[in-house]
C-alpha cells in the first residue's frame, strides 16, 4: 500500500471513531487485507408491486404559535422530553459535514447536528441540551421503535415503506444518489456498472436503489460510509453509490476519487420520529419552518455544506403538509 493511501486510510478511521474492521475478506476479491464494516455481498429484497402511498413527502401541519421553549402542552411528547432534561437524538459520526466526530475536539458536528441542535433550541432554549448517540443506518428504526431515542437526525430518506414503521418531519434537505469511483476508474454512470462491486450501507436506500439497477452490479454492503471507503481505496469494490452529499464528503478527504454520471434517484431527508408521537412531529415541523424562515438553514448550509457542494446555497425545502 503506498504511502499516501495510508495517509488517506488514517484521516477516514480518524473520523469513523469506533469504526470496527472485521477480518473476513469477500469472496473473489484479490486484495488480501480487512474487510471494513462486517461487509457482505447483499441480499436486498425488492418492494412489493403497488407498495406505494400518495405522498409520502406530506407531512402534519406545524401547530400556530409554536409553544415556547420550556413552555410545552402538559402531557405532550414535548413537554416529557423538558421534565426528562435533555432531547435524545440519533446521528451519524461517519459523514463528513453532515453527522462526524472532529478529530481535533471529539465533538460530533455538522449540517444534521445543526438541525437537530435547532430543535433542542427550541424545546428547552439551549442547543446544548441534547444527548448525541450514534447509529448506523441499519439502527435508526428500531432505536425508534425501541425509545432508545427521540428522534433521528441522520440523513435518512423518507420512503413509503419506512413510513410505515416511523413518522417523518417536512423535508429539510434534498439529496440525489450518485456514484463515487477511483479517478482512473472507467465507471462514468449507472450504465457501466454491469457485474461491478457497489458499496452501500446496511438499511439505506442507497442500497436498494443499486441492487435495481437493470444492468445488475452486484450491491455490497457494510455498517458505515467510512467503510465504502476504506474499500475503494483497497480495490475491494469498484465504485460507491449514495446521497451526493455524502459522496461530496468522500471526496473531500480523499482527493482520488470524483463523483460521476446522472443522479440514481431522489433522497427527500426527514427527521425521524416514533410513529404515535404526531404531536413531537408537528413541534418538529415548527422548527424546521421557523429556521428555514429566519435564515438559520442556510446559515448552516454555507458553513457546512458550501465548500463541499458546487453553486450557491440552495433555497431551504418547501414543506408540503397533508392536513
């Protein structure tokens, strides 16, 4: 391995934190060294014909005024969150100016930190009075469904099926999945993935978008983006697949790499919620309408996302509500 890719490998692991490096090399792959991430050749099972819902992008009218902070409805979601002292919130550590660990402070940061910060703003006054707790993607919806958190803050895409299992806010950032290779590498689109090895992470939908693409690559799958990674750089897949965003961070630590072909889908971001707290989902949607007003997301954006993504700051989402 040459020098600078170990120069490379060290910046990634010093972001992924607690990354772990299992020792199971996938089948067929030359390279004898660590699989990151427990990675697998995965098995993505396919929707189900007619599994769709109206508008899934619809979320529940945000109540007028929002309640002051510190001032929440007796016995709402909100006002147990305030008693308890602190909103408990999943995030990533992994993704570079979205959700990740500064190697230099330890602190999680980034543009999902900043909107999930907002929302303890305004529940309580003080941004600070949050619990971060780290997920992998494959984790968002049970810790959900389990109480282990309050809500997920994590670029997560809101879906038909996942809606399903949780209550989703407005949408408060649009993505698009595209694909990361080598600068060398020949892949120049989805077209040219026939047969290719193709990272993505457990539970994204970054997942199921590639295992549907017709001209069938074969999906690989791991715990973290770091992980994708940390395997291109090794030769053990040939391209990464996922939220441009996130690929734009890739990029950004690893000056080998470039971002190619047309998009592969939408990735409309929501933050996540347990399906019977809807009042925490219109309080939410509250939020994300007073920051997206007042200036604060695109504030965020700039600091966070500017220099990674090219053009101007894009407007802030337009919410769309279903009642």
């Amino acid at each position: 391995m040459s020098k600078r890719a170990l120069a490379v490998l060290a910046t990634v692991f010093v972001l992924s934190g607690c990354t772990s490096v299992a020792t199971t090399v996938i089948p067929n792959v030359t390279a004898q060294v660590p699989v990151p991430g427990n990675a697998s050749v995965a098995a993505v099972p396919t929707a189900a014909a007619g599994d769709q819902c109206a508008n899934p992008l619809a979320s529940l009218r945000p109540p007028n005024p929002l309640p002051a902070p510190g001032q929440m409805p007796a016995g709402s979601t909100m006002a147990k969150i305030v008693q308890r002292g602190k909103l408990i919130v999943g995030v990533d550590q992994n993704t570079f100016h979205m959700g990740f660990r500064d190697p230099s402070t330890g602190q999680i940061q980034g543009f999902d930190i900043d909107m999930a910060r907002a929302v303890a703003q305004a529940l309580f006054g003080d941004p600070n009075a949050v619990q971060l707790k780290v997920l992998t993607s494959d984790q968002r919806i049970p810790a959900l469904q389990n109480g282990d958190v309050d809500i997920v803050v994590r670029t997560m895409t809101i879906t038909c099926d996942r809606l399903k299992q949780v209550a989703f806010s407005a949408v408060y950032y649009d993505a698009k999945q595209r694909i990361l290779v080598k600068q060398n590498s020949p892949i120049d689109g989805p077209d040219a993935l026939a047969g290719k090895r193709v990272c993505a992470t457990k539970g994204s939908t970054s997942l199921a978008a590639v295992a549907a693409l017709p001209v069938k690559p074969v999906p690989v799958s791991v715990s973290d983006w770091t992980d994708c990674l940390v395997m291109l750089q090794q030769g053990q897949v040939d391209a990464v697949s996922t939220d441009d965003v996130i690929l734009a961070g890739m990029t950004a630590q690893d000056q080998y790499t470039k971002i190619v072909g047309a998009p592969l889908a939408d990735e409309p971001y929501g933050m996540a919620m347990p399906l019977q707290n809807q009042d925490f989902v219109r309080f939410v949607n509250g939020v994300l309408a007073n920051i997206e007003a007042g200036g604060s997301w695109t504030a965020s954006y700039q600091r966070w996302l500017g220099g990674l993504l090219p053009g101007a700051a894009p407007a802030p989402p337009t919410p769309q509500y279903r009642d």
